[in-house]
C-alpha cells in the first residue's frame, strides 16, 4: 500500500468513532487511484429539520475532507418518508412534510451546509430518494426485509430500550433502516458517514448492498458533539447550539462559554489544527485557557466569516465582557417618556420573549439599568434618552424617548 | 334478536373454538337480513399445497353452512406472495410458484374444494390477491404496517417460540399477517374463516378494516383435526390423512383406523349429525363402538361418493377385515416365472414405494405371500400365476405370470 494512502486513512480516520472497515477503507480507496474513478460519499439529510449548528458540522467537515482528497459527496434527502410522516402520529421527529416544505427545508440545509461543503457540482451530488423508493413495489420490499432480522433490529439501542420498557415500537419502524440502507444501493456509495446515533441504519445499507452483488459501503461514525452546556448533545431544542447562520459575536460569545475541559473535544471536531498544537493549547501548563479558547473562538468564526471579522468578535467580545465596557453596536428602541414596570420594558425592548422569562431574568439578577442592578420585575421606572438595559451577559438595548 | 338469528349463531357456534365476536356475528347477521345483502365470508388458500384432506375439510364444511344460510363465501388465492416465495430460501412451506403452478393448483383446490362447497356463481367468488397487493406502494405499507406492533407480532405462539428459541425470524414475515390483513380490507369481508393456527393473522384483518373505515370482520377459528394417528394434526406429509380424492375403500378403511376415543372429535367436525345422536354413538354403553365407527365411515364416504358407494366400501372392508376374506378387486402385475427378491417382488407390485419400505415392512411382519407371513427380504420366492401378495391390512396385489 502506497505511503499516500495510508496517509489518506489516519487524516480520515482522525475524530472518528469507529470506521467500519478501516481495511475496506484503504483497499477502496486505492481502488480509487487506480480506476480514477473518486469515491462516492454518503450522507442522508433529514429535511424535517433543515437548520444547522456546530453538532452538524461535524459530519460535514468530514465530507469535505474527502471533497479534498477528490471524491464526491452525494446528499441523500429523504423526502419519500417525509412525505409520509409517521402514520401513527406519535413520533414528533416525523411529522408529514408537503412537497413544498421539503423543498424549502432542504433549499435551507444546502444554503447552511455550503459554509462548509465545496458545492461545485463535480463535488457534490443531491438527490431524492423519491426517486426510487416510490418505484419500489411489495416483491422489493419483502426481499429487502428479508436481509433483516428481528432479533438484530431489536438489538438496536433505541429499539432495545423502548421494547424492554415496553413501549410500543410500530412494524413500519422496521421498514425505515431498510429504506435507508436502500438508498445506498441505489446511489452506489462507497462510504457512508453518520453520527453513532446512525451506525445500525448505516450498517444496514452494508448488508442490502452485499445482497445487491454490489460492494459494501464503508460506514464511518462521528461523535456526537456536546452542548454549550457540557451535557447534553448539541441541539437547538436544548437551546445549547451554535448555529452556522449566528452572527460572528454571538458565535464567538458561545464558545467562550464552554468549559476549559470541552475545548479539546471542540478543537478536534470543529477545527483542523494539527494534533500536536491542539495538545499544547488544551495543556495549562503549556497555555493559559482563556488564550486558548480565544483561539478556538477565533478558529471556528474564521471558518464561517473569515479572519477579520473572527478579530473583531475577539476584540468586541474582550471589550464587553473582559473590561466591562458596553459593546459597539446596541439596539435601540423608542418609548414614550412614562413610567412603566422592569417586566414592560424588557418586553418593549425585544430583551425577553415573555414576561415570564423577564420576570425569572430580575429574580435571578440578570437584570440591570445603567448598570444597576434590579430586584423587583413589577417595579415602575421611567425611560429616559440612552437608558441602556441589559439582560444576562450579552443581551442588550438602549432606550431613546 | 329474532329466534332465527339466535339459531344461526348457535348452528354456526358449532365445533367453532373462538368467534370474535359472537355478538358481532349476531348483529352482522341481523344486517344481512334487514338489508338483504349476503355477507361475504372469507378463506384464504395457499396455492402451494391443493391437496384437500379431511382436514382440509372441517373448515369448509363451515363455509358451505354459511352457503347453504344464504352467504357468499369469497376464497382468496395467495398468488402474489406465492409468486415471490421466500426470499431467504429457508422456509419450505413459501417455495416460489410459477403463474402456471398457481393457476394449476388453484384449479386442483377448486376442483376438490367443489365436494364440499356450493359452487354456483352467486354462492362462491374466487379472488387472486395479486390483484391489488401488486398495486401497493411504500407509502401504503408503511402506514398498513404502522397499525401494528413489534411486541404485538411476537406475542403470536409461532414468532414467540421462534423469537425465545434464538431462531431467526425475518422482517419480512411480519409483512404477510399484514398482507393477509389487506385482503379482508379489499374484499370487504364480514367472517374470516381458518384453523386456530390463523386466528393471529385474522385478528389483524380486523385492525386494518377498522383503520380503513370497515367493520372489522368476525373471525370463526375451527379446530385443526388430528390425523389417523391419533397424535399429529392431520397433514400429507405426516401420512396419516384421508385426502378427498381418495377411494371409497380407502377412505373408509383410514377411518375404520382409528382409535375409539377420536370418533366424537370425528363425528362432530366431520358430518353434520345431531349432537344427541353423536352423543348416543360415542357411548360405549348405548353403542357398540365398531358399529359407531361404521357409521361414522359411511357418513363419510357419504359426503363424497354417495350412499351406495359407501355401503359396498363398508361391506368390502366388512368381508376383508372381520371375515378374514380377500377383496373383491385386487390389481393385477405380471411378472416372470424367475425367482426374485422379496423386497423386488414388492417393488414390482408396486405395494411400497422403496426399497427401504419394503425392507420395513417385512421386520414388521406386515408382508404375506399366499397367506403366509415372510421374515426376511432378502429371500427369493419365484412367482406363481395368481400368487397374492399382501403389504399391512389394505395392499394386495396378484401375480400372473
């Protein structure tokens, strides 16, 4: 085996969980070489949920790597199930989507994936899975089920969990790693990459595309990345998330929330520092955290907004926070000179989504005028020209009357 | 409820395990006469095996009831999942059928079937489920198979002993109770008819006809006959079935076989006498059992051959077996006056089927030559015109040389 190849498969085995197979890897992608045909790289997108933060790029970025090393991705979107939706109504992550909707959510992920994806169409493929699976017909699908057990679809995780706890898991639940495994056939992919959430389907599409005579995919799984909260996984239901479309300070900002004990992780999903300077970044008695994790902050803005406006978020950010001076840009709002309680003004302002949270932001001390802090939500104040209200650490507003 | 209602159901109740439900059945009834629109009664037939047996026949004999009340049974020929078998190879009983296959053994089945049921064209409809099963698409399944659960499908006796036992059970298994189901769906069915091994696949054609806006069907369970043997539910395969298309003295002669403690079982799934009578034939001390089962035999042979038919196979076996006679027809071989083997003499008589047959039944001391027991096979004997060659209690063959 050639030293570029072996090469080839420690860049890509790099942040990964598990490559199935590491051999299967080498061996297709010296077969690429040789042939000169770039391999085809999956990735299924769910168009139920088209906005994307930092917990998806990890993933991409993994695509891009092999963009870079001259293979192609192919974007699966899976409209056919969404279309369908869950018949039983009960799964809230499968609601039935229009045609239009699917388009424009998946318009949207193509927009968001393109920060990180090459998009030249010799690069990238997209395709609906439509295109067969609503060609499929009973014959097809009793021979597909037929490659799978029951007892191995139980071995799942999600589905072993919820059988146990007996709740109730629908037949056609079965039929959906199948369709999945369907489309790798379809599109003849050589890789498929996925989050560990995704390696039974993924492993699936191995086995139908064995049956198929054709060779099987090599799956390779991400980690799931973890929330600003340092708990659980990144997700915009969790309010936890980066999103790739959030400006460069707030992009900036979140990160610098992390704790010290994540940036190491982040460093190696989110960046492509090379393992040593990420060891002696996330090392404290080799660098100072803050310093580093400025960098990390500045690393991934770059990535989506370049180097000058990653410096600025840097320099806004040291500004506000690390001296406790007010940012450069703050919202203003008009209101009328005349007294009205802390909850209303931070309505009014746009600082809060309801009263509720205005109330809970005073009580827990987020809340200050002028730099004041207040105690009590129902309190009256009146608005005068440059008032400037904050909520938390980075919300604020200046009033003009 | 009118009295004829209450008297229709109670007639049906009879030699029924399970009817889900009787109150269904009552008021289903009570429909079909107030509107007089017959109710559609359903059986499916598996198109790989159209031998009938008695077996075969207990639920037919339902079915004709339904008939011959003013009903409309509907057979429902399972071509399409014949037509793709089993995928995995591994299950015997799902070979894949050719169209022509299926069409022959629809006509063998229907041909045999037409001894027990009414088969004027308002009293029968023949339907091949090809006929919208082909039609199906993804979209459909996946909500058909949404109506039912994992846990529910390997509650079923077969899947649940499969499942504990460690065998593997494909995916696409739990897709044919679901393909059954639909054909209920399709055909509008008010009563499914089957043995008790059906009774899980009929019950779902009750879910799908109620997600599809029907009213579910009433499903009728009838027990599965034991075979001559007293042990094993009556099958070709096992050897000890009486097939419809078999001899009156044959069939008369297989019922003779068995024991006394069977004939209730028999005569209650088997012919249509009262019950009190069955009751005074069964008891020992108000009817000498040989005499019970001659009656038994001849209602039998009755039902397929007329009575004159079945008293001449009731004195044959009467003049053979109590008188030690020989029959009145025996077949006849011509052989060379060369001496042979045992075991080839019964191979040319065609009274086994093997020569490992032969060989059995000579241990047993089941063969005789001219009324004398021989002991070994492998003896020769050289054969005499008019030589009477007898194999167990019922083959004989002469010889003329």
């Amino acid at each position: 085996m050639s030293d570029n190849v072996v090469q080839a498969v420690q860049a890509l085995k790099r942040g990964t969980v598990e490559v199935y197979t590491e051999t299967d890897l080498a061996q297709r992608l010296v077969d690429a070489a040789k042939t000169g045909r770039p391999m085809r790289i999956k990735l299924g997108l769910d168009p139920t949920s088209p906005d994307i933060h930092l917990g998806h790029t990890v993933v991409l970025r993994k695509m891009r790597q092999f963009q870079d090393l001259g293979h192609k991705a192919v974007l699966i979107i899976g409209d056919y199930t969404a279309r369908v939706g869950d018949p039983t109504g009960q799964n809230a992550t499968r609601p039935m989507l229009s045609p239009e909707q699917i388009e424009r959510n998946a318009r949207t992920y193509f927009n968001q994936a393109g920060h990180i994806l090459n998009t030249s169409p010799d690069k990238l493929e997209v395709r609906y899975n439509s295109e067969w699976l609503a060609k499929i017909n009973l014959a097809d699908l009793i021979k597909l089920a037929s490659s799978m057990t029951v007892a191995r679809m139980l071995e799942r995780d999600t589905f072993e969990l919820r059988y146990k706890a007996g709740d109730p898991i629908g037949i056609h639940e079965f039929l959906y790693p199948l369709m999945q495994g369907y489309d790798s056939v379809m599109i003849r992919s050589d890789v498929e990459l996925g989050g560990t959430d995704q390696t039974f389907n993924n492993l699936v599409g191995r086995d139908l595309q064995r049956m198929h005579d054709q060779p099987p995919q090599i799956v390779i799984t991400m980690p799931i990345l973890v929330g600003l909260d340092g708990k659980e996984k990144m997700s915009k239901s969790k309010g936890n998330y980066v999103g790739v479309t959030d400006a460069p300070n707030d992009m900036f900002g979140k990160i610098m929330s992390i704790s010290d004990e994540m940036m190491a992780n982040y460093y190696t999903l989110l960046t492509d520092l090379p393992a040593e300077q990420i060891a002696t970044l996330t090392d404290p008695s080799r660098s100072h955290p803050k310093e580093a994790k400025v960098t990390l902050g500045k690393t991934v803005v770059t990535q989506f907004y370049g180097p000058e406006l990653a410096e600025m978020a840097a320099a806004e950010f040291d500004k506000v926070f690390a001296q406790g001076q007010l940012p450069d840009e703050i919202a203003e709002f008009s209101l009328p000179g005349e007294p009205i309680s802390i909850k209303q003004l931070l309505t009014a302002c746009k600082l809060v989504d309801s009263g509720g949270e205005a109330k809970r932001m005073v009580t827990q001390g987020g809340v200050s005028i002028d730099g004041q802090k207040v105690t009590d939500p129902n309190a009256t104040t009146t608005p005068t020209d440059g008032m400037v209200v904050q909520v938390g650490r980075r919300r604020f507003a200046r009033i003009r009357v």
